[in-house]
C-alpha cells in the first residue's frame, strides 16, 4: 500500500563526522550526538538520517527516547508519527531490522535504504540485483514502511529500474547522493524525477569545499537581495527543486540557520536557479570520496545478463552471459 506520510524536504544528518571527531572521549562524543538530534527536534526538524555504519545509533535512539516523553517528563512530547527516520545500511536481513528498531527505540523505520549498494557484489549482474531488491523489498511491512537505495547514479538506477519492472517490484521511494552548487548531479536527479524516486542531498553545502559555494559572489549576491544568509539559499535551491537535505552540524546557531532556510524555498525563482547553476564546475564529479566511488562505479559497470533465478545463486563463471559496457 502507498505510503501517505509527507516526507519532509528539510533534515538533520547525523554522520557528525569532524566536529564529533574533535572530541577524543567517546562517551562525550556520543553525548554531542544525542543533544545534536535533541536540539534539532525542539528546534523543528522532523527528519532525522541514519546509518549503522555512523557508530551512534545508540545514542540517536536515546535522544528519540528522550524526544517522544510528555513535556512534564522532561521531553518534547513528540510522537513516533511526526518523525520520518531514515536508515541506511548494507545488512537487510529481518534479524538486522529488527536489531537498529531495538537500539532505537522504536517500532517502525519509515525508509530503509541500502547503504552503499554501488558494488559488483550487488550490480554484477542481473541475478544479483534481482535477488537483492526482492529481499530488500520483501521487509516492506510494518516495521519498514518504505526502502530505497544510496550513492546510486543513473547506470545504477536504469538497471534498479528494469528489475523493478521485470518482475513487478516496488521501485525506490528514494536516492540519497552527494548534490550541491559545485557538482549538482542534475542527471541523477533528473532520472529519479522522471522515475517518481525522491532525491536526498548529502553535502548538500559542499563537505570540505563549502567554502567555494558559500563565498562564492553569486550566491552571497542573491543571499543578500533576499535577506538571506549563503548557507540558506544554497539549501533552498535543493529544496526548490524538489530535492530533500540533510546538513549536519553539531552547533545549534547552524541548525537554526539551516532550517531557516524553509523560508526561502519559494523565493528561488527560475531566474535564481539559472544565476545559481553557474557555480558548477564543468569536470568536478563529485566533493566526497564516496560519491567519487559510486559515479565511477556506475560509469564502468559491466552489466552480466542472465535469467534471473530468484531463489538460487548464479555462478557467473558457469552462466551463459553476454557482458557490456554501462553508457
């Protein structure tokens, strides 16, 4: 059944990276993680981004614990509804989803994606592909609402998709790839668009080159016509075009920033957008290694084509199988 719950396009990563790194106490560390996710939800975000391979779903279920107690509990008296909690990891089997909703705390994940599924293992071949996304898809119940794939690029998707319609299996609800004002990644959003898959725009600021984005006269001439800082119109012109953001940041005056930038999302016209792709840098594929990895992957896959056999393994040294290159 359709999944009618309005994701939102604003929220808060928890892959906390440097600024946690900086802390050497691992007990503290977790600690700025649980009033990261605290302080984001009293400000007003209702999206939270999950990893199992970030190392603090612990301390994320504690501040969701503490999140959905009654006010006169010391919490924030918000319910499990209001919440969209997105889950990425490579490990999908039930026992797994089980485990990340006990840590949580809670009884549902509204988005369980395969983390990093930019692999020969996965893409290899069809058989792989198929019998992965039928058990991925086979977790679609209560406890997983819907599921969707990461750092997947148009010759990633184009094979998900043709599995998906093959055998008549729900596609991806959504994508979460690196896209930001140097590497907008317009094609992969363009085939999500045209394939009804919502996009997530991790670095939505640009990781480690934010600051070509954020100093960048264009964008600090439009912030300033609109009354705006940079960091809000370069994620306004995500969400403008429909793409989802998910920033992070450990200080509260950068997540009010960042939300702030609800505001604005209508004021990034067409004429905005056109300024605003100028900041692109023509050959710069992507910011973050991961996202490096996951587009040359696609560019280079080599496509194995076999009858899919959905309850056995193939052994591709055996199979019969024409090999090609991904355009």
């Amino acid at each position: 059944m359709p999944y009618n719950k309005v994701f939102p396009l604003m929220g808060v990563g928890t892959f906390i990276g440097v600024e946690a790194d900086r802390i050497e106490n691992v007990a503290q560390r977790m600690a700025a993680v649980k009033n990261t996710v605290l302080k984001a939800l009293e400000l007003g975000y209702r999206h939270i981004d999950l990893a199992l391979s970030y190392g603090n779903l612990p301390a994320i279920g504690a501040a969701l614990q503490q999140a959905m107690k009654p006010k006169a509990e010391s919490g924030l008296g918000i319910s499990r509804d209001e919440l969209w909690l997105t889950m990425k990891s490579d490990q999908y089997k039930p026992e797994n989803i089980q485990s990340y909703l006990d840590t949580l705390g809670v009884e549902y994940i509204d988005t369980f994606m395969l983390h990093h599924p930019y692999t020969d293992h996965i893409f290899g071949s069809e058989q792989q592909l198929t019998n992965t996304w039928v058990a991925v898809t086979s977790l679609l119940g209560d406890k997983v609402k819907t599921v969707g794939v990461s750092n997947c690029y148009p010759g990633h998707l184009s094979r998900l998709v043709a599995v998906c319609d093959k055998h008549q299996l729900p596609k991806p609800f959504s994508n979460e790839v690196e896209s930001n004002l140097l590497c907008p990644n317009d094609a992969t959003i363009k085939f999500c668009r045209d394939n009804g898959i919502q996009v997530i725009a991790y670095s939505p600021l640009g990781y480690n080159m934010s600051s070509m984005i954020l100093e960048s006269e264009t964008l600090v001439t439009i912030a300033d016509s609109m009354d705006a800082t940079p960091t809000q119109v370069a994620l306004a012109w995500h969400m403008a075009r429909g793409v989802a953001v998910i920033p992070k940041s450990i200080h509260t005056a950068r997540l009010h920033e960042n939300l702030a930038a609800l505001t604005y999302v209508g004021d990034i016209d067409i004429n905005k957008q056109g300024q605003l792709s100028t900041i692109a840098i023509d050959g710069m594929d992507a910011v973050t290694e991961t996202a490096a990895a996951a587009k040359a992957h696609a560019e280079s896959l080599v496509w194995v084509v076999a009858e899919p056999e959905l309850d056995s393994e193939v052994d591709d040294e055996n199979a019969q199988a024409t090999r090609f290159k991904c355009g």
